[in-house]
C-alpha cells in the first residue's frame, strides 16, 4: 500500500480544463502565433493608480503585520457606507468579513453551515469551483440543470423538483459565471422562501455587481438578514490577482465564521485591504463604471458578432463579463472545438465542460475582457475559418 495517496475529496475534484487550453495557448505564442484571448475570467484593467499608491503607502509605513481575522475596521465600514450607497441598505459593519477572495467567503460561509453529507444546490451550467469547495468540505453538491427558460438560473419552480430534506444550502451567483445572467428580486425572495420552508440556507454569490447593463441590481440582503452575501474586489474593483473579497454573515453567525477564519486564513493580505479602503472614493467608482459601460460596448458588439457567424445565444448576458454560446453548428465537441479553434484562428476560450455535464458539450464560453480592437480581430479570424 503505498504510504502517500490523495484524499477521497479530492479525487473527486477536476481540473481546470480551460487551462489546457491556456497552455496550447502559451505555446503557441511561444511559436510565434498572435493568440486573441477570451478564454480569461478576469477584467483586463488594473487597480487604479490611487488603490496601488495606497498599498505603497501603507508598506512603506510598515502596515504589513497581521490584521483581524474579520479584517481591518476601516475596510469593514468602508463596505458597509458602500452598501447604503449603491444599494440604499445598512448593513452592520460588525457582520462583514473581509476575506482572501470571494472563493475564501464561500469557504467560509460552507464550512460554518454544512456538514459532511449534507447536500449543496448548484447550478449547472455554473462556476466549478463552487461544486469542488463544497465538495472539499466532505459535502455532496447536488448539480441543477439550468437552462435559457430559467434564465440559467436557479427558480422556485425547480425546487421543486431538487430540494430534499438533507439538502442544507443553496449557492445563487447572480450575475453567473459563465452566462452572465442574473435572477430578478422577485424569483430569489420566491427562492429564499422556499429553501426557508425546507430549513435551508441560501448564499448568494454577488461578485459581479457593479457590471450589470441594464438596471442596477439589488443586493439579496435586502430578502433577509439570513442570507450570506459573497462579494469580491476582483471584477467590479479590477483587483484579481490582490485575493481580496468579502462575506456578510447573519449576526448570529458572526462569531462562528470569526472562529473559522482565525484557523484556516489567520488574516487576509493587509495590504491588500489597505489598497482596498482607497476603492470607494468618488473618483474611483467613477473610474469603475466608466469600465462598466467599456464592457457593455463590447458585449453588444460581440453578441451580434457571434451571432452573425452561426453562434447560438439563448439568452443576452445582463453583467459579468461572459457570454455562453451554443457552437452545435460547427461540432458535437466543444471541447475538441476549442482547440481546433485556437489552433486555426489564434482564438482562446473555455469548453462547456468546465461549468458542469448540462449539455455541455453544445456550449463555449466567450469572454470580452480584451480590448475591442483585439475583440474584432478574433470575430474577422473565427469567420474566416467558420463561414
């Protein structure tokens, strides 16, 4: 028997598979090939200049030791004002936690709720690390096929149909990850009643507020105070590789989740969350949704475009950054497609597989974080070697 073997969880987890693509991808450039990307899940802008010049200031002054493992006050209340803003909602700047990433909020919120068996409701089409963290935890994530008449989607209506008695959590992530679709206040205040009934908890996964196209967004906080909130300064905030996101607990659960992040974080980056309280001044947020309405241009351009090739969009994405196409007139294979098309165009993006087995293999995912000069290039290869 050998001595080092890899746990049953994590056996159970799969890789990344865009990363294969990622790697062609590396390759190629290598090579010598102009390689357009839309395989990447992350705003090609950076922190502003007044974000990066307070991490500066602040290693400069020496702030680099541990903070809380809540997180720093001032950042916590800097969250809290920004909820009242943009949302017209108070929330108690006792009950945000400041966290290593939106994926270290949701580690958070699982662990604090979820015990080994128990089942976790995810979307499918939907972010695999999701299914993989609940999976880690010794959880069951129970996929729930979504489709374009649900607005990819979790619903009431669904519910019906996946929610058990040992079913303790739901994870809604609105807009998603990959179809940038969002769920209106009304299905989730259906669906927040329904889990209620059934003594379930729901998590709400609101990364990409702040890039939505059409209306502005409320916070499912505004449902109830039982719900956990994840949020992220990664998407709206421009600040992926900084790893700082944040988590509003119910109050009774303040003290539960203080426990688990002082054992399995310690602190987030202090930093990174003195570069963050700089995020919420005027002059950022101005610069923010400036980016805002930069992504919404490239959005239309790229769902008519994509149209026009042959491309499927079932449903116009509302946020994120995202557009989730059926490529079924080119193949039965969108995995293999992907690198078919990378390899004959220069043109990165994800297989369907990555997001969960609901027909899948029908789907890509497109992302327009790159610059509309680059955007077109990609269209005028994909039809010359599509059309």
């Amino acid at each position: 028997m050998e001595s080092v073997m890899e746990s049953n969880r994590v056996g159970g987890m799969e890789e990344f598979h865009v990363m294969r693509v990622m790697a062609l991808a590396e390759q190629l450039e290598k090579e010598g090939m102009d390689i357009i990307h839309m395989e990447v899940g992350e705003p090609d802008f950076r922190a502003p200049d007044a974000v990066k010049n307070a991490a500066i200031s602040a290693i400069e002054g020496g702030a680099t030791g541990y903070t809380s493992a809540l997180g720093l006050p001032e950042l916590r209340e800097k969250i809290s004002e920004y909820y009242v803003k943009r949302y017209n909602y108070k929330v108690d700047n006792n009950r945000i936690v400041v966290t290593p990433g939106a994926s270290g909020a949701l580690l958070l919120a699982l662990a604090a709720t979820v015990d080994v068996g128990d089942g976790v409701l995810v979307t499918d089409p939907g972010y695999p690390c999701n299914r993989n963290i609940v999976r880690s935890l010794g959880a069951k994530d129970i996929p729930v096929a979504v489709t374009a008449t649900e607005n990819y989607q979790l619903s009431a209506g669904l519910l019906e149909k996946y929610l058990t008695a040992d079913v303790r959590a739901a994870i809604v992530s609105t807009p998603s990850n990959p179809t940038g679709t969002v769920i209106s206040a009304e299905e989730l205040l259906r669906v927040y009643e329904r889990l209620s009934v059934n003594s379930s908890i729901l998590i709400v996964d609101e990364i990409y507020h702040g890039l939505t196209y059409e209306d502005d967004m409320e916070t499912a906080l505004n449902i109830s105070d039982d719900i956990f909130v994840v949020n992220s300064f990664s998407k709206y905030f421009s600040m992926t590789g900084w790893r700082l996101g944040w988590l509003v607990v119910p109050s009774k659960m303040v003290n539960v989740v203080e426990r688990l992040s002082q054992n399995l974080i310690i602190a987030p980056s202090t930093i990174a969350q003195y570069a963050a309280i700089a995020c919420f001044e005027e002059e950022q947020i101005e610069i923010y949704d400036h980016r805002r309405d930069i992504f919404k241009e490239r959005r239309d351009f790229l769902v008519k475009a994509l149209t026009e090739i042959g491309f499927k969009i079932e449903v116009v994405p509302e946020g994120a950054f995202y557009i989730y196409a059926d490529c079924s007139l080119f193949t039965n294979d969108s995995y293999q497609f992907c690198f078919d098309l990378i390899k004959h165009t220069g043109v990165a993006i994800t297989p369907g597989k990555d997001f969960g087995y609901n027909n899948s293999h029908k789907y890509v995912r497109f992302a327009y974080a790159n610059s509309m000069k680059n955007l077109r290039v990609g269209v005028s290869r994909m039809k010359e070697y599509l059309l």
